[in-house]
C-alpha cells in the first residue's frame, strides 16, 4: 500500500481512480504520516446527506447570483443592476 499527499492526490486524482480500478490500494497522508481514517469516516458519518446532485447545487450557486429584483421605480432597478 503506497502513502500519497493530499495534495498529491488531488493533483493526480484522475491516475489513482484507474490505479484503484486495477486493485492497487493507496493510503492518504497528511503532514508525512498515514492519515486517520477512522477520524475521517466518524467525520463523513457526522455530514448530512446531499438532498440533491452535485449538478443541481452547482447551477442554484450559479444561478443565484443572477436573481433580479424588479421594483416599481425603474430608476432603483438600473441602479441596482449596476452596482
């Protein structure tokens, strides 16, 4: 079982997923030292579960920036629009 950085992993995410697709078993590290993995499992335990996908979070953060306020007085609204 090889150790591998965070940040390592995150860099060549995409290289452990195939090498764990073959078996090969990889070991996260933080700070040079395996990393806690019961810490980590009681800590993914304790998250709420995702209601909805990743794609519909991703486009209401997206989207959300761009609601509109509309109000009686045109002059507010172009304001607004451009602050």
């Amino acid at each position: 079982m090889d150790l591998i950085s965070l940040a390592a992993a995150k860099a060549h995410l995409g290289e452990l997923v195939a090498q764990a697709g073959t078996g090969t078993a990889v070991r996260p590290a933080r700070r040079g030292g395996p990393a806690d993995l019961e810490a980590l499992r009681a800590l993914t335990a304790a998250m709420p579960r995702q209601t909805r996908s990743a794609q519909a979070l991703a486009r209401e953060m997206r989207d959300g920036d761009r609601v509109l306020t509309f109000y009686p007085d045109t002059t507010l609204a172009v304001a607004a629009l451009a602050a």
